[in-house]
C-alpha cells in the first residue's frame, strides 16, 4: 500500500512535470507571425534586388548577450572615405525574428563626414541581425551579428 | 506631450565632422501587443525622422516597430558653415513634432 502511494506521486509529479512541458509549448506557439529567414530574405531582396551583397566593410555594434530586449544600443558604421564620388548612400538594418524584418532604413549623403548611424532597437528574440549599406557606386556590404535575448520584446501583453 | 532633446555642438570648425544626437519621447506601440482582454493594441509609431542643414536634407531614417520606445538617433555630418538644423518626426495617426537648434561655424 505503502509503496503504491510512492509511486503514484512519482507519476503524479512526472505527469505534472511533462504537463508543464508541454503546457509551455502553446504559449511560445502564440506569438503572432514571425519573421522567418524567408521573410528576411526578402525584405532584404526589396532593399538590393537583384544586386550581390557581399560581406566586409560594414560593422554592426550590438551587445551578443541582452538582458532586456525592449532597448538594444545599436551602432552601424561603415568604413568609407565619405567624399563627393565614393559616400554610403544608405543603411538598412534587418532582423530574423521579430514580427518583421525590417528596422530602419537610414539615408545618408556624401556630407555625413563619418558613415555612422546609433540608435536602439527592440528584439523579440535570439536572433540573427544584418546590416546592409549602399554605397554611391551601387555595391552593397552588409554585416550579420548573432544576439542572444534573455527578455524578449514587442509582444508581451499590455497589463 | 511629446517632446525633442537634441544635441548639437553650437560651434564648430569649418569641415569638422560632427555628432548629431536626437532624442523623441514616443510610446512606438509596435501594433503586435495584446491587452489581456485579447485586443490588439493599435500601431501607433514614428515612421520618419529628417534632418535639414540650411534647408538642405542632411539625414533621413525611416524607421519601424523594432525601434525602442523614445528613438534615440545619432548620425554624423560636416559643420561647413554657420546656421541651423530643422528636425521633423512624421508618424502614425498625424503625429509631426519640428524642433531645430543653431550651430556657429568658424
């Protein structure tokens, strides 16, 4: 008697266990549509179209571990001489997983002096970031950065 | 009420490069948040940022729901000579807010 009692509050808590398991596989299974690396690809596609992206010269400052996704500092530069015939026309930053893939698009001219944008970002997630810079001569460099998130942001409830 | 901190140097010389730093109280509700009755929160968010050197566009950023609540942007520009700079913010539901600062340069 004794030792059934034992073992069916072994099942009960190896049940309660999985329960919980399980339980929490909805909840991250609510969260609205995500951008995928298909819907990356493609905001990326509208910025470039059909143009190769190659990678080098562009340098993408984020934290790799996040506390708080609500505010990420983020700086993009890109190492150009920034004259009248050579200057990063613009700066498009992309991201894997949050709602969707864009950040910002920056527009810059030959009179920015340094290629060099900061601002702060939301991330929903672990997730892959890329940063793409046009150049005045058509090319495109880009820089990718794998964050880690411990707090995710855009889609928490509203208390 | 929304309201612009800006950073600008107020003197400059000719053909220094220099920090532009802009500040913008704004919610930036993303539009993929839920009360817990269930409802969307509607998007409301700053879609746009410009910023002109004597009337000439010096910085434009188009920005989305992934930018922190409060955009905080900086950029760099050549003081090549004395005036202002305007700033405009454009967003959802006719949000604009102007603000403007004056550099000196020698």
């Amino acid at each position: 008697m004794r030792k059934q009692d034992k073992s069916t509050r072994r099942q009960f808590l190896g049940l309660a266990g999985s329960a919980a398991v399980f339980g929490a596989v909805p909840i991250v299974t609510l969260r609205p549509s995500e951008a995928t690396p298909a819907t990356l690809a493609a905001a990326i596609k509208n910025v470039v179209g059909a143009a190769e992206v190659r990678t080098g010269k562009v340098k993408l400052d984020v934290p790799p571990l996040v506390e708080n996704g609500n505010t990420v500092p983020m700086t993009v530069s890109v190492s150009n001489p920034m004259t009248s015939d050579d200057y990063v026309r613009s700066i498009h930053v992309f991201n894997e997983k949050n709602p969707q893939p864009n950040i910002g698009n920056f527009y810059l001219g030959p009179h920015a002096g340094r290629a060099q944008i900061s601002t702060r970002i939301r991330l929903a997630d672990s997730q892959k970031i890329v940063a793409i810079a046009r150049l005045s001569d058509g090319s495109f460099w880009s820089a990718s950065v794998d964050v880690v998130v411990t707090l995710a942001a855009c889609t928490e409830e509203v208390i | 009420m929304a309201s612009a901190l800006i950073n600008v140097p107020a003197k400059a010389k000719r053909g220094e490069i220099i920090e532009i730093k802009t500040l913008m109280s704004h919610i930036m509700e993303t539009g993929y948040r839920h009360t817990t009755a269930g409802e969307v929160v509607p998007r409301n968010i700053i879609t746009s940022l410009t910023c002109r050197y004597n009337g000439v566009e010096i910085f434009r950023a188009d920005l989305f729901p992934a930018i922190a609540a409060n955009p905080f942007i900086t950029f760099f520009t050549v003081a090549t000579e004395s005036g202002k700079f305007d700033f405009e913010w454009i967003g959802d539901r006719g949000f604009t807010e102007t603000a403007s600062a004056s550099i000196s340069v020698e």
